[in-house]
C-alpha cells in the first residue's frame, strides 16, 4: 500500500542535516583530502560538464559528440524549480508533452517522437522504469540525447533518450524550503561529506505537500537518496546510488474533442473532470539502485562494470472521464464514442489497476581504451548488455458508472462499481541481450571517423489480463552507425552521421476491429547533419539538420464492424532543424535558448485524409528562452525570465482540428546574501506571467487522444540555507 507521511517540514530537514554537522577532526580531515578529492573529480565523466552517458557515439566532450545533445545543469534546475517531467520539457524546445496528467507519471516526446516509458528513461546511463515521478533532487544534470540511440540503448523509439545524471559526493549541506500561491509546502536537504579519504557518501531527502491548482488533486510525495563513492586500491572506484520515493494524488483527466471536430471551450483549468468522492489518489511507490564500479588497467585502458534495477508499483485509481458511449449526445451513433459528445457530455468511469509493478533490471560490461594502427589512433569501445523487463498487472476494474457535461459547476456524484480486480497476471516478459563496438578513429589533426554497432537479440512473452499467452517473439537485429567529425579550427566542429534503430511495434487500441493486437517492430533510419560552436568556454552554439523515418502504424478507416483496423502501412518521416544557445554572454547574463522547426508526415497510408499535414501532437515550431540576468549595481541579485512558443498544434489524425499556438512568459527574481557566514539564497519564480490559457498537450494513451491545458499563472518562492 502506498504510504506518504507528512512531516514538519523545517523540523525534517534541520534534523537531517544537522546532525552531519563534522567535528573539529573531521574538518581536519576534510581539509587533508580536500587536494586529493579535486584530483579523483577530474575523471572522464565530470571532464566536462557538457560530457553525456547516454549517446550513441560514447561519453565524450560536447563539440566531439555527433549528436544532437544538450543538458540542464543542477544550477538551472534550481533557478526554474524543475520538479516534474513536464516543467523539464519546457528548457529545450525540440521536447514536449507526450499524455502528461497532473497527478500521474508523465511522458514527453523528442522529435515528435514519445519516448518508450521502458527504455527511454535513464539515471547514470542505465534504464529507469518511465513509470513513475522521476525526481530531481538527487540529479546533478540532465542529459538529453536528441534521436536515435540504437547503439546506447538498444531497442528504444527513436525520438531519443532523457539521462539523469546523479549527484556524487561532495562537501555540501544545504535545506531547502519552498511554497507557492496555493500553500504548497516543500523541504528538501542536500548532505555530503568524504567520511574517510576513499569513502564519500551523499544524502538527498525530500517532502512535498502539494496543493494543486486543480481542485481536489492535492498530493504529497516523499524521496530519499543515498550516494556513495568508495575508492578501491589506486585504480578502482565503486559508485553506487540508491533512492526510494513514494506520492499519492488524484490523478486528473484530460479533455477530448467535442464530438470529434471542436476543441472545448469555456474550459475551468480548475475543475477537475469527472471527480467522484469517492476516487482515491493514485500512489506511486518506486525504488532504483544503480553501481558503477570502474578499474584502470593502464592509463590507456579502463574497464566499467555497471548495474541497475529498478521498480516501480502504481495503485491507479481514477474516475476517469472518457468518451461518450453512454450520452445522450452521441446515441445516434453519428459521433464516434471515443470522443466527448458535441455539447460537453462525457462517460465517468470507475477505473481501478493496483499492483500494476513494472521491473527493470540491466547489467553492462565495458572495455574502454586506446590503440594505434600506424598513423591512426583508435578509442575503442567494447561491451555486451543485458536488459530484462517485466510487467505484473492485476485484472483491472474499468466500469461506467454515469455521465456528466465538461460545463457543470459541480460534477455530478454516481455510485462506485461493487467489482473488485481479479489476480495479479505477468503481462510481459520481456529480455535483450546485445553485443556493441565503437571505434573512434583520428585522421591527423582535423579528422574524426566514428563506426560501430549493436547486435540486439530481444526475446518477449506477453499476456493477457487473463494469463493466457498472446504473443511470443524473438527478433535479432544488427543496429549499425557511423558518422565523420571535421574540426574545422579550434571553436567549430561539423558532423555528419547515420545510425539505425529498432523500436517495439505498437498495439492496438480496444476500440479497433483487431483490439489487443502487436504489431511487428519496425526499423527506423536517422541522417544528421550539424554544426557545433564554442567561441568562448563559458559559451556553446549548435545546429543541427535531421531526417528520422519508420513504417506508419496507425488505426485505419475501414468497413470492419469496429470500423478501424490498427494497421502497418506506409512511412512515418520527421524532418527538422534545431539551433541551440547556452552559457555566458558577457559578463552579466547567463542564456539557455533553443528552437526547432520540424515537418513530421505520414507518406503512403493508403488514407489519403490523413497525409500531407502535420502528425498529431507535433507542432511545426517550437522556441524555448531562458535568461537570468546578474545586476552589476546591487551584489547577489538577478533577474530571470523565460519565454515559450509554440506553433498551432494538430489534434486529428485528419488534420481536421488544431489546437491554436501559444506564447508563454515567466519571470523571476533571485538573490544570495549571507546569514551569519552562510549563504542564503531566495528563488521567485512566476510562470505564465500573464495568465494565458493554452493547450499544452495533445498526446495519445492507449489509442486515445487527449488535451491537458497549461498551467495557470503560477508563483513559486523557494529558500536555501547552505548550513
């Protein structure tokens, strides 16, 4: 059962940080190994703070990878109070909302592409079950790798893959406390310390009591962390990270098109649809533990040794607003019933799936090093990967229990279903195994070649709700890549490369004449172009020109009963330009801006009133700003603003309805000043300054679309002490 217990919040926080406070002697010693802790720091992985675990082409530094990357630093994170995957998607603009609800684990797409939840989320370079409130507290930077990543991460969607990279330790103590305009309360405390020169260990702890802006979808949500860094002999080192969360919330539904032609209108960003008192929240539990343990063999040569598991165990419990099966509206049945009806009405369902536990567990082997053959020096990367994925699911409850209108003041109360879920079934076994190589070749002094691949064999069993086997495949697939990296001086780098990929084939909604049904998994292609630029070292500029394709799977108009059958036919091609900006410019004013112009088509579908315009949930433009600004007239304090745009937004498969584009601005204000010789630092933010009602998302679940309004204006005020 899913628990939150709330606490005192300052009480919490000063309890657990304080009592780490090191005596006279641990300061001492703190000092001794103060030298040879900024030595061991100094590794491949912090090199560069830009470096990235998760790309295809090996970690590397920013201007040598050739690949769309960027990342979030700890500092930014902070300074936008990024707590939840959706707020993330805001910073980078080739990202968005992929079926994100309030009050539910979120999804986001990269390229237009929505991430696989069971491969697509990383933390050190290592699968995270997607399922669930990934935290930040414990991240020290986010990376994001921007499409395809068959070598990194086998068989993945092809928009890309989402890295957290964990906190290490380090001498810090600091408590966090934060509110909003709602009375949220929130604590958080940041505690590190090198209890011996080989032994460092690192604890990250949060408590959140959330109050929505949502009526009646108040959360709460606990986190605890623990990382450590035992350095073994003089050439081993063992990193290992552990954390545990639990939340609870009412998770609240997204909106459908009004008789499948109209978006809503007269919306209450308030009102949450469907709400029964009797609906209890939604809980979450998860835990991840992932070990890292290094060993170098030479100077030149170095193995990784690294492994993960991590679960997830969601009680869903929602009264769940879909459809209009049952309105009076769509009785005729002129309107399909997988959308609201024409004037507002709506189906409430009593929707229960608890026990639903999805398990992730990897182990990865490397050899890392260098050689030369004749004038070419090669580093090379050698590996196998093993990767198993499970899913238990309970047969669920999914009754209607009556109708309600998108335009009630208060929704209406109906009685709950008496049945009960039935047993606890495992729904999907599934398990890769893989072999990868990469050779990175330098061709004198301007000249980079990068070649290799992924042999990925994935063998899966899936179930139904009732135990009884559905499908069982085994697909092997060799995933080659290569690019070319001209340094054409010391500041700029241009790339080209190719990487193929493998992604899972997608299955077919209940409301398809072949509901249930997994299609195959298909390849996918990726061609990339770019430019990397770093004119200073606090400053980085990037382009990048790109072209992804994979078959169509998609749900066809037909004469079938049902009339849909969920079919493969025809291709499905992204084609994009992204430019980024991050760093310093100048002395006052540190910059994070990205934009994205994307053409996503489906071409051959055999339907032709769903080709020749933009796919669902792709918007053609997307531009994200970030600036904060130091004032040179008054110490410690700095002006933060933001601005977010996005073009109109397909909502049909048709392209028949748009949601309208917005523009979105944020402000804030940030200031460090001394306590008593401690540092103090005030964060205020206020999103969506000007309160502008828009449709952030208009992403798919289970077949189904959905739309989820922005955020109304929203004040934040966080404190940090560093004690």
């Amino acid at each position: 059962m899913n628990r939150c217990y709330r606490i005192p919040l300052l009480t919490a926080a000063l309890g657990a940080a304080l009592p780490l406070q090191a005596s006279p002697l641990a300061d001492d010693a703190s000092e001794r190994t103060a030298t040879e802790l900024a030595a061991v720091r100094v590794q491949a992985r912090q090199a560069d703070a830009r470096d990235t675990a998760s790309s295809s082409f090996g970690s590397g530094g920013w201007k040598d990878t050739p690949a769309s990357v960027s990342v979030l630093e700890r500092e930014l994170l902070d300074r936008r109070v990024v707590r939840t995957l959706s707020e993330l998607v805001r910073n980078d603009a080739a990202l968005g909302d992929s079926y994100a609800p309030v009050g539910y684990y979120q999804n986001i797409a990269i390229r237009g592409f929505a991430l696989d939840t069971a491969t697509g989320y990383r933390f050190n370079g290592l699968s995270v079950a997607g399922e669930q409130r990934l935290a930040l507290e414990n991240v020290q930077q986010v990376e994001i790798l921007k499409g395809e990543a068959g070598l990194a991460a086998g068989v993945i969607a092809p928009g890309g893959v989402v890295n957290y990279v964990g906190k290490r330790p380090a001498e810090v103590r600091t408590v966090t406390l934060g509110t909003d305009a709602e009375g949220s309360r929130y604590a958080a405390v940041d505690v590190g310390h090198w209890l011996t020169p080989r032994i460092g260990l690192r604890f990250n702890a949060a408590w959140d009591d959330s109050a929505a802006y949502i009526d009646h979808a108040d959360g709460r949500r606990n986190f605890y962390a623990l990382a450590s860094d035992w350095l073994l002999g003089e050439r081993g080192r063992l990193e290992v990270d552990a954390s545990y969360q639990t939340s609870a919330q009412r998770s609240v539904s997204g909106y459908q098109l009004l008789g499948a032609r109209a978006l809503p209108r007269g919306v209450h960003r308030r009102q949450m649809l469907g709400y029964q008192h009797w609906q209890k929240p939604v809980g979450i539990d998860s835990r991840h533990i992932t070990a890292l343990h290094t060993y170098d063999f030479s100077p030149v040569w170095q193995s990784r040794v690294s492994a993960s598991h991590s679960r997830s165990v969601i009680d869903d419990n929602v009264a769940f607003a879909y459809g209009c099966y049952y309105a009076a509206g769509c009785a005729d049945g002129g309107v399909p019933g997988n959308y609201f009806a024409p004037d507002g009405e709506y189906d409430i369902y009593d929707y229960r799936s608890p026990d639903d536990t999805r398990r992730n567990q990897q182990l990865r082997a490397e050899l890392r090093g260098h050689v030369a053959t004749g004038a070419v020096a090669h580093q090379l990367t050698l590996g196998a990967d093993y990767f198993h994925r499970t899913v238990d699911k309970r047969r669920n409850v999914n009754e209607y229990v009556g109708t309600a209108n998108i335009h009630d003041r208060e929704v209406p109360q109906f009685q709950p279903s008496p049945l009960q879920p039935g047993p606890s079934v495992r729904r999907l076994d599934s398990r890769q195994k893989a072999l990868f190589v990469l050779d990175r070749m330098d061709l004198g002094e301007r000249w980079q070649w990068l070649a290799g691949g992924r042999f990925v064999r994935l063998d899966e069993r899936a179930r139904n709700k009732r135990g009884v086997l559905e499908r069982e495949s085994r697909v092997s697939r060799f995933l080659p890549q290569t690019a070319v990296i001209w340094s054409a001086n010391d500041t700029l780098n241009l790339y080209a490369s190719h990487v193929r990929g493998i992604t899972l084939g997608q299955e077919a909604p209940f409301w398809t004449a072949n509901d249930g049904t997994t299609l195959p998994s298909v390849l996918s292609r990726q061609v990339e172009v770019g430019a990397k630029y770093a004119p200073t070292p606090g400053l980085s500029l990037s382009a990048a020109l790109f072209r992804i394709s994979r078959p169509f799977q998609y749900a066809r108009p037909d004469d079938s009963d049902y009339g849909y059958t969920f079919v493969q036919q025809g291709r499905q091609v992204h084609t994009g330009l992204e430019l980024g900006a991050q760093g310093r410019v100048g002395a006052h004013l540190q910059l994070t801006a990205s934009a994205s112009v994307l053409q996503a088509r489906a071409r051959g579908t055999g339907t032709p009133a769903y080709e020749g315009h933009p796919l669902i949930n792709v918007p053609t433009t997307r531009a994200s700003v970030h600036a904060d600004y130091a004032l040179p007239s008054v110490a410690g304090l700095g002006l933060t603003g933001g601005w977010r745009y996005a073009s109109s937004n397909v909502a049909t498969a048709d392209g028949r309805v748009r949601a309208p584009g917005y523009s979105v601005v944020d402000a804030g204000l940030r200031f460090r000043h001394d306590l008593q010789g401690r540092a103090l630092d005030w964060n205020l933010s206020v999103e969506n300054l000007f309160n502008r009602f828009y449709w952030r998302d208009t992403g798919s679940s289970s077949g189904d679309y959905y739309l989820f309004p922005g955020a109304p204006r929203q004040a934040r005020l966080t404190v940090t002490l560093a004690l």
